[in-house]
C-alpha cells in the first residue's frame, strides 16, 4: 500500500493547490488518519517527497516545497520539546 500512497501522490497531487488532505487520503485507502500519519513518516524516511501543509499531502521535488515541510516538521519538534522541557 505504501508504493501506491506514493504513486497516487505523485500522479494526482504534486503541488500544495492539489494537496489532499489526510482524512481524505484514509477514506481512498480504507484506513485510520492515524495510520496515513505513520505511513506518511515511513515513506519520508525512505526518501519520499512528500510534503504537507494545513491544505493536506503531495509529492513534491520542488527545493522550496521541500524546505517548507521541513521548516514545519523542525517547529512542530521544537514545541513538543518546549513543553517536554
């Protein structure tokens, strides 16, 4: 199922104006947003580039797509550290 989370991204949604969101995304493949999460961080650990923004997924290799994402993931862990800390 990963290998087709990532082709359908790639070929339906490739930009942040035709991202899907991730309740939409588990309906299309019978599953929990929970889990799309979790496959979502597998296959970006696998090198994916998948991006996110409050408008959803998509597969980007767009450098400034990319380094949005990683801009939200880094302040997304820096609040989980603030209030751990």
């Amino acid at each position: 199922m990963w290998g087709e989370i990532t082709e359908y991204l790639k070929d339906f949604h490739s930009t942040e104006q035709e991202a899907i969101n991730c309740r939409e995304l588990a309906q299309l493949y019978n599953v929990t947003s929970k889990q799309i999460r979790n496959i979502v961080s597998a296959l970006r650990q696998d090198g994916a580039p998948i991006c996110s923004s409050s408008a959803g997924y998509w597969y980007s290799e767009d450098r400034g797509d990319l380094l949005r994402t990683l801009n939200k993931i880094r302040s997304q862990i820096q609040n989980m550290e603030r209030e751990l800390f």
